[in-house]
C-alpha cells in the first residue's frame, strides 16, 4: 500500500466507516484542518472486505466534477475489482451527494505504463465511464464493437494511449453546477498581483482577507475557532476577485461565510453541502476561470 495524505494524517474524529453490506466496509479519511485542498474536498478511503483491506484510494469532491481514483491489493484483482470499485462509488454517491464522477487520465494510463498494461481504460468502461470527447468516443465505439465478437481482443498500448488522453466520465445524477477545472481557479487567484512569497504575499493576503471580511459582514473573527478563522483566511483571495461582491444579497453573503467557516470542521461535509448549494459562488468562481482561458 502505497502511502496516502489521508491514511497518515487523519485524525479518528475525521473516520467514518460505512458498513455496505456483503461483508464490505469503507473508511472513509478526512484530512484535517489546515492540511486540506484549497477549494475541493479531498477524502480518501480504505475498503474491508470480511476486515480484509482490498483497496484504497480517494475522491476529491467538488459540485459538478468529483475525481477519484482506486489501487486494488493483488488479491482482489481480477473479478472481484468492478464489484469493489462499483460499491466504492455508490458509498460516495449516498455518503456526499456525488451525481457526477471522474476518472483522470493517469488512472486510465496517461503516463502510467501500467495503467495500458492492465487496460484500465476498459475497466472503467465496463463500470460505465465515458469520454465527451466526439473523437475518441468513435475510437471506444469502434473498439468496444471488435471486442464484442473477439473477447480474447487486447487493445492494442497506441490505441489505449489516445484513449487515455482525454478523462471520462460517469453521470448518475444531475448536477446543476458549473464544470471547470480547479486548477485554473487556483491560477485565476495566484495572478492579480500576488507575491510568491515573503513578507510581501503576507501583507497582500492579510489585506485581501480584511476586504473579504469587511464585505460580507463576517464580524469578530477572533471569537471564531481558531481552524474555522484560518479556513476562512484561505478561501478569501479567491473570494476577494469575485466582481460586485458588495452588491449580494445578505443571505447570499451570509451563505458564503457559512460555508467559508465549514472548510475548517471537524469534517468537510458541510462544506461540501454549502457549496453545492451556493449557485452565486459556483458561478462567480466559473467566470474567473473563464477569463483565464480566454487569456491564455
């Protein structure tokens, strides 16, 4: 087992084991306060099956796109493996709200030698992932026909590259949110004059977060826990870009310190659910990810 954020540094207030039945049980390993994504909810996990550890992995969950990615110990491999990585989906489904899954091009093989060996691109297939891309989709198709008829059939490592050049994509449920990538939201919050580091990017942040707070009316912070202030204090550069902030609603801003305040819990579950729930913000964070493509 290789070593995981999650495994190491959760605390048991942050594990929660979900019995799923047939002898399968799943920890799930929140990261604590202040060693957690900056804007996604990165909880990892460790599946049981009769107290036999079988895989482990993560998701790193956010409205709209949830990744996540699994490593299946060699006895359980083989048959086994889709049933355990199905329930392990289905765990997040019920436990977080997940509608929409996805599986990053590593996992299928992109720069992953072992991922085309093992033609991971099929076994997320059979599990009901696919690719948006109209190109590649043709390509599955195409191959997916031929292994029909062929089960003895491998894909050959150039067609199971391209596939694995793009991610892919499992819907269960609708989620009426935004799809952009966090990495440029990170990117869209780094640019606008921000030092790197020193004593200067302190002074900026600690400006940017006095705005912030300021704007939505957030109070006296110093009454706040300490991890609830510092989460806070994380997420206010990406709120203090935010166009027209002063002119939301009350409730609106009221929300979004909530939800500031829930990325420093015991867990990030309501986090998770306050963002999902704050349209305003989701779209907002779209917009400045936008501009940054638009710029590039």
């Amino acid at each position: 087992m290789r070593e995981t954020d999650t495994a190491v540094l959760c605390e048991e207030t942050g594990l929660d084991v979900q019995p799923m039945g047939d002898g399968l049980h799943i920890a799930l390993l929140t990261l604590p306060p202040g060693r957690r994504m900056p804007f996604d909810a990165y909880v990892g996990y460790v599946a049981f099956v009769n107290a036999m550890p079988a895989a482990y992995g993560g998701a790193w969950i956010f409205p709209g796109r949830s990744k996540i990615g699994i490593n299946i110990f060699p006895a359980f491999r083989g048959g086994p493996s889709a049933w355990l990585f199905a329930r392990i989906i289905q765990c997040y489904a019920m436990r977080f709200g997940v509608g929409r899954f996805e599986a990053e091009n590593y996992q299928l093989g992109q720069g992953n030698p072992e991922g085309i060996r093992s033609g991971a691109y099929w076994f997320y297939d059979r599990l009901g992932f696919r690719t948006t891309d109209g190109e590649l989709a043709k390509v599955a198709e195409s191959e997916r026909k031929v292994r029909a008829h062929d089960r003895g059939r491998r894909t050959s490592p150039e067609v199971l590259r391209k596939l694995a050049s793009r991610p892919m994509w499992l819907d269960l449920a609708q989620e009426p949110a935004p799809v952009f990538d966090l990495v440029d939201l990170g990117e869209a919050v780094m640019r606008p004059h921000v030092p790197t580091a020193g004593k200067d990017r302190s002074k900026v942040i600690a400006g940017k977060v006095q705005e912030v707070s300021r704007t939505l009316g957030a109070g006296d912070r110093s009454r706040w826990p300490v991890a609830e202030c510092r989460a806070f204090e994380d997420l206010a550069p990406a709120i203090a870009l935010i166009g027209g902030l002063a002119h939301w609603s009350v409730n609106d801003k009221r929300e979004l310190v909530a939800l500031m305040r829930a990325k420093g819990l015991r867990t990030e579950d309501r986090y998770i659910a306050r963002l999902r729930t704050h349209r305003r913000l989701l779209a907002a964070w779209e917009q400045l990810v936008r501009a940054v493509e638009d710029a590039q």
